[in-house]
C-alpha cells in the first residue's frame, strides 16, 4: 500500500518528486479560473443577490421538476439499477475548474475507479457559474475514459445560471424553461430580476461536439432531476439539491421524507455538509424540520451522509442514539484547496479529535498557505513554514499530539507562532471563542487560494465506496498531482459501515 500522508512527507507530495501525467489529458489553452478577479465575482453574484432580495431557487427548481415530470420522467425520481449485492461506486466533490488541480485528480481517479459500476459528483460539477459551453474542458473532456455513467447533484455554483447547463447534461438534454412574468416595479423581486446574471444567448453551442467525449452507451445516464434516489444492490443513495443557499424547498423536503421510508440501508449526497469544519450544519427545509432531522430518525437507516461544497475531506462519526452515522465532507475533486488548519480542535456531537479525519492534515494544510503567501507578498524567508515546523506548531495550539512524526521535533520559535496565528491556524476550544468567526471565516472563504498554485502537490481527493450486503467500505484517496501517487494513489481514511 502506498505511504500516506499520515506515514511521510513524501506520501503528503512534499519534495521533489516527478510531475504526473495529468498535463497530457489537459487541453492545448487553458483559461486560468482566479477567484481574485473581480469579473468572476461579478459574474458569480447571483448567491449574494439570493440572500437579499428573495432565493428564488425553490420556485425555479419546481418548474424544472414538472419539466422533466411532463417528459416522462418517474414521479418518484427514483433510478432503478440492476447491480449485484456487490458492487463499488466513486464519489468526487467540487470538480470542475478545468484547470491542473481538476485534472490532477483524473489518473488516480480511473486507476481507483476499475470496475465500479458509477460514480457521483456531489456539488459545483462547473465553476464558475455552471455554463453549458464550459462542460467540454470541465466535465466531457477529463472524464472520458471513465467508462460507468456519472450522475451528480448540483452546487450552488451550478445554480449561478439558473442550472441549464446541469439540467441539459445530466436530465435528458432538458430545453430551457420558458421566462416567467415580469415582477412589479420597484419590488424585492424586481430588483433582483434587474441584477440577476443570465447565461449568453449563445451559450450551448459547444455541446454537442463535447458530449461525443462521452458517447457510449455505457456512459450514459440521466436523472429525473436535480435531486434523485439511486436503488443500487442492497442500498439506496439519496442526492439533494441544496440550491443557492444551502436549503431545501418544501416540494423538496416533502420528497426526501417518502423516499427516505423503509428499512433498506441508505447514503445521502448533498451539496452541503452537515457536518463541516467543527459545526453543525443541519440544513433547513422550507416549512419547518432538516435534513439532518430525516438523516437521524432510526426508521429511515442513514448510515452516511456526504456532502461538497467545502474543497478538502473531514469525516464526523457521530453516535446517534447507539448507532454511528458517518458525516463525511467530500469535495476535493478539483476546486482549490479550503484550509484545514482553520478548523479548530474538534468537539461536536460527542466527535473528538480522537475520531475525527481531514484531508490534507491541518500541518500540511499550513505549510501550504504559508508558502503560497510567501510567494504572494514577496516575504518566503518570513511566512514559508517546513512542513515539520507547520506540523509542530498546529499540534501545540490544537494541544494534541502531532499526527506524523518524522526526525527530531523542531523548536518552534515566535516567528512560526506569528505565521500560523495571522493564517487562522486552528485553536483549542478553551482559547477559540473570541478568535473563531473573524478569524477561521475571513481566511477560509477570503483569503483562500483560488487557482493561484499550479504545482504539486494539490491535496485533491475522492472516495470509493465498496458495498456488500454486510457493509460499506469508504475510502478516501489522494491525488497531488505528483506522478507516484497517480500510479498507486494513497488511502488517506477509511472506515467500515455496518449495514446490518
């Protein structure tokens, strides 16, 4: 089994270890995706617009539904597969940013992913707004020799242009829905209306042509919608669409409720987390109740439920009543890196850092923001930690012992303090309080990366979810870019779930 970064610093992809491969499936031109740039905000303002002026997703989200409906597509939303009792499925998070961190992922990916009968992409399938012209170099082209269908739930950024692209690709070659009335003069939702970014009227032309990329019968698949249940050997998986903000409709909740009926063993994939970087995140459902709600009651047997959106991986398991569910956070499949050294010592629902897992491990997450800021403000000899150093002082702030040990400690010095304190560096709970919000949240979603490191290692991930009547194997692997871990991709966590 190859070394992981848990074992070494070379199982991590720090060195210098040979570049993969993954630069020969990338196109001749790539278009540098950079969350700096102040058109691509601009272009991705729709979310903010939503929680002004009115998330008019739930409505939208509705139509799309009796579309598809009024297509012949079955009223429960249910796909029903012939798989075995025993069979493997992939799941990847947050995918398509069509740059080399995206593809990276891809040859440890298809070297996994032998004989699994599907894989699933849990949220933002493409950055930054979900267009259709955009799925060639971000979906078609770097899995193409996938072989398996690929069914996914879509992110909020899938939703910045009211989810054509998605529903085109992944229901049916579904036509556009048709525009509604005018909303009244000067009215919350007029104003949205008046801001509200819209695809380009030629937008789609290019799918055609992307979509012979993936033309096998084998390969293909379409869903009912943008939220489905997948009957595959002895489980049901369960996909949410969590929309621009991260909720739930009523039409929505009403339906996780039925299909989450009966004793068959089930596995959410939701575009939001409900567990995620040491908070609780049940996700509301218009009218009252959550997902986590559905999740937790004993009749419905959830025994995992995994979610994207946040781009790295965490797993909770959490006890419910003397059953464990695993709370898995899973979007590592391409989008830039979310810190993990942000999270503080973790403490919620009865998970402790004993039984918590991340990916990449907080000391490496620190070591790479450290170095990427050196670089960024012209200061490397001040801000660059060793990943020995970054491995110590996040250790000494969380008070737990360092997860990968390899040589004599460092000493840690006022410098390293100072680096790892203005890059949020994680805290014990009994010192975090005052600093959590301002600081963990101005880092995690201001100051992170975007696509601004284009050399190993990356810290991608995916899962692969092995199933037999008895239980689910999960496995998270790595993918950094580096060409030993292409070949042999390290297992980063697993765990066995009980179905019985």
């Amino acid at each position: 089994m190859a070394e992981s970064s848990r074992d070494t610093v070379e199982g991590a992809g720090w060195g210098t270890a040979e570049r993969g491969t993954y630069r020969q499936l990338m196109p001749p031109k790539v278009q540098k995706l950079s969350w700096l740039d102040p058109r691509t905000l601009w272009a991705a303002r729709n979310g903010v617009l939503a929680s002004w002026f009115g998330d008019p997703t739930g409505r939208t989200r509705g139509r799309w539904v009796a579309q598809r409906e009024a297509a012949g597509a079955p009223a429960d939303k249910v796909i029903r597969r012939d798989d075995p009792d025993r069979f493997s499925f992939m799941v990847l998070g947050d995918t398509g940013e069509g740059d080399e961190p995206q593809y990276a992922v891809v040859p440890g990916f298809l070297e996994t992913a032998r004989g699994t009968a599907f894989s699933v992409i849990a949220s933002d399938v493409i950055y930054p707004v979900g267009s259709t012209d955009d799925y060639g170099t971000k979906f078609f082209r770097p899995y193409r020799d996938y072989p398996a269908p690929i069914y996914a739930v879509p992110g909020n950024h899938d939703w910045y242009e009211g989810l054509g692209g998605f529903m085109r690709v992944f229901c049916g070659d579904a036509p556009p829905l048709p525009p509604e009335p005018a909303p009244r003069p000067l009215s919350r939702a007029w104003w949205r209306a008046l801001l509200w970014h819209r695809p380009r009227p030629a937008d789609g032309q290019r799918l055609r042509a992307a979509e012979e990329l993936r033309a096998a019968p084998a390969q293909q698949a379409v869903q009912p919608g943008p939220y489905w249940a997948i009957d595959a050997g002895p489980v049901r998986i369960i996909g949410i669409d969590t929309g621009l903000l991260g909720t739930l409709d009523a039409g929505q909740g009403a339906w996780l409720r039925e299909v989450a009926r009966g004793p068959r063993p089930k596995i959410l994939v939701t575009g939001s987390p409900l567990y995620v970087d040491g908070e609780h995140h049940p996700c509301a459902i218009e009218g009252g109740g959550t997902v986590d709600d559905v999740v937790r009651d004993p009749a419905h047997r959830f025994v995992a439920a995994i979610g994207g959106d946040i781009h790295n991986y965490q797993r909770y398991p959490v006890d419910v009543d003397g059953r464990t569910i695993q709370y898995v956070v899973s979007g590592g499949g391409g989008a830039f890196m979310h810190a993990t050294h942000t999270i503080p010592r973790v403490s919620v629902a009865n998970v402790t850092e004993r039984d918590f897992r991340c990916y990449p491990l907080r000391g490496d997450s620190l070591a790479f923001y450290s170095r990427l800021y050196g670089r960024r403000l012209r200061l490397p000899r001040f801000f660059a930690l060793t990943e020995a150093e970054a491995t110590a002082v996040v250790a000494e702030r969380l008070g737990v012992p360092p997860v990968r040990t390899q040589g004599p400690p460092p000493r840690i010095t006022r410098r390293i303090r100072l680096v790892a304190s203005l890059l949020g560096a994680g805290r014990r709970p009994d010192r975090a309080a005052r600093l959590r919000l301002p600081v963990r949240k101005i880092y995690t979603r201001v100051f992170s990366p975007g696509s601004a490191t284009y050399s190993p290692p990356f810290f991608k991930s995916f899962l692969r979810l092995d199933v037999t009547p008895e239980a689910v194997r999960l496995r998270c692997f790595a993918a950094t870019g580096n060409r030993a871990q292409e070949a042999d991709p390290p297992v980063e966590d697993e765990v066995t779930i009980p179905l019985g």
